[in-house]
C-alpha cells in the first residue's frame, strides 16, 4: 500500500478528554508504520473538560504540524465542525472519524487499500455488511440505528449499506465540492453528503467495520439529533 498521498484526520471534539491521547496515539501509530504522511486536525466546540489542554501537550510531542488544533466557541453542530476542519486541512485525503474511539484506526489502512484499488472517490466503514457489526449497544440504541438507515434506504435509495456512519475516506477534492451544497449541520450531515455525492455521479465504495460502544464520556446523541434527522430525511426526499 504505498503512496505518498497525504491524509488529513478531521476529529471534532466536545468533552473528549479520556478519549483524544489515546486516539491520537493510534492514529499515529498506523500512519507510521506504514510510512504515510498525515495530519491531524482537531475542531473542538469550547470543550469543559480541558480536551483543549490535553491537545496542545500532544501538539507538544507530535509537533503542531501533526497535530492541528482549531477552536470554536461552542457547540455549533457535526457538520459545521467539518466544514470548519477542512479549510485547515492540507491533505490530499480527508479522513473523518469519531474521537471517542468508536472508529478503530486499524481499518484506514483497508479504506486507503479500496480507494487504490478501486479509485472510488469515497470509502465509507459499513456496520451492516460482510464482516461488519457493532458492540456495546443496547436494544434501543440498535433499533434506532437500523431504523435510521432502513427509513433512508426505503426513501431515498443511496446505494450503500450503512448511510448513517461517520467513519469514511474522501478525495479532498469531491468532499470540498459536495460539502458546499449540504444543509445539514448535526448528525444528517452524515446521511446528505452521501446522498449529493451519489447524485453528482462520485463513486463510493464500503469497507466493513465493528463499531464499539464509547468506553469513556456521554454520547452525544439525543432525541434532537434524532428528530433532526427524521426532518433532514424527509427533506432529502423531496428535494433530490
């Protein structure tokens, strides 16, 4: 798998103190061990929990070139921190994922492989295909997921398995073009991005992953995110 492609990690933040060191770590690691060049840029939304703190000491052992950090002053929504983190992202790859060790970087070295192999122009990890699953959900929590994605299956067709995931590789390029048409700024964002890319004619390809229950914080799903994204699906309905 070599290349000298460089890969930006966007990794939005709120209260990911016990998570971010540990994270970051990883991500190193991998990149290193396969000699690919990477960054890592994290946009966090005025944390309380000193994750700000805990990442300028890692910029201090990684290098502030490795380890980018941009603040905002609170929480403004997932896809606004996105579009925040890849103004600052200097990759040729985007790579966007969750802080709270969720996403486990061992599989980017299998998105990286696709997208070469492939020449897809987005590689999104799947919970629900082949060897993918999730662990540490309850019932509630998987009811919810698989109505999400079966809801945005059955209205909108987006030709991939997992539509709600946030563990995905893009081309900087098309994520720049698509990112500019989207709306949605919490959790939809995940599911209107594909969709636009789909419709733009970008190609997607999937790679199966196990997504595991946060170990450490509160997630940040709520009943408004939820809601938000009933309403960001039934709009994408009507509108594409």
């Amino acid at each position: 798998m070599p290349t000298k492609a460089t890969y930006s990690v966007l990794l939005p933040t709120y209260n990911e103190r016990d998570n971010i060191a540990i994270v970051v770590w990883l991500l190193a690691k991998t990149f290193t061990a396969r000699a690919i060049e990477f960054e890592i840029v994290i946009i966090d939304d005025n944390s309380q929990d000193n994750t700000q703190g805990v990442v300028r000491q890692l910029q201090q052992l990684y290098g502030e070139d490795r380890i980018v950090l941009k603040c905002r002053p609170g929480k403004l929504g997932l896809g606004t921190a996105y579009v925040h983190g890849l103004r600052h992202a200097r990759g040729d790859y985007v790579i966007i994922m969750d802080a709270d060790l969720s996403h486990h970087p061992k599989y980017i070295p299998e998105f990286i492989r696709h997208q070469q192999e492939t020449g897809c122009d987005i590689v999104t990890g799947t919970r629900y295909k082949l060897q993918g699953g999730v662990c540490g959900w309850n019932f509630k929590r998987k009811l919810v997921s698989r109505g999400a994605n079966f809801l945005a299956q059955t209205l909108l067709n987006p030709g991939v398995s997992d539509l709600t995931g946030s563990f995905r590789l893009y081309r900087k390029s098309v994520l720049e073009k698509v990112i500019a048409g989207v709306n949605s700024k919490g959790y939809a964002f995940q599911m209107e991005i594909i969709v636009r890319a789909r419709a733009q004619g970008y190609s997607v390809g999937e790679v199966p992953i196990v997504f595991v229950d946060r170990l450490y914080g509160v997630s940040k799903l709520g009943g408004a995110e939820i809601t938000q994204y009933i309403k960001g699906l039934l709009w994408l309905f009507v509108t594409t």
